[in-house]
C-alpha cells in the first residue's frame, strides 16, 4: 500500500509544476503581445519625421554627394548643374576635390 504513495506524490508535484508554469506563461503572454502593438505607432510616427527630414535635407543640400569609387572620391552634384566639371559619375556632374 505504501508503494503507491511516492510515485503518487512525484505525480502530484509534476502537475502541479506543469500547471503553474503554464499559468505563469498564459499571464505573461498579453502583455509581451500588448507591448510591441504599443511602442508600433510611435515607430511609425517616428519613421516618418525621419523621413521628413531627410527630404528637408536633400532640398537644403541640392542633393550633393560624396562617393568614392576605385579609391577616389567625388563630390557628385545634381543633375542639370550649370557648370560642366571633365567628371560625370552616374551621369551627374562630379567634381573631384584636391589632396590638398
């Protein structure tokens, strides 16, 4: 009669153990699902002042760039520039700075 009892016991304590830990799991899940639902809208909201910023950006610097291509650099100006540099890169005009 006794012999029972032990493994009734380890029984007892496995379901126990199982069902807490899935208690714990079902209470924490809403809130690790909740969470990025929230911080969502702010990421959107923030993507787009960056974007807005950017286009800001590219008005107020005519769109120039710097690029380096085979180790030299060029500073590559906006289509249609008035002024015809020996460069092109893209078929932008470029200018390439002195190592000065």
């Amino acid at each position: 009669m006794r012999v029972w009892l032990p493994t009734a016991a380890t029984g007892l304590s496995l379901l126990v153990a199982i069902s807490g830990a899935g208690s714990g799991t079902m209470r924490g899940l809403p809130t690790s699902i909740e969470n990025p639902l929230r911080t969502l809208p702010v990421l959107s909201v923030d993507i787009e002042r960056d974007r807005q910023t950017l286009a800001q950006l590219r008005t107020t610097t005519w769109s120039v760039e710097r690029r380096e291509i085979d180790g030299e650099r060029f500073v590559v100006r906006p289509a249609g520039s008035p002024e015809h540099p020996p460069s092109a890169v893209g078929g932008r005009p470029a200018v390439k700075p002195s190592s000065e």
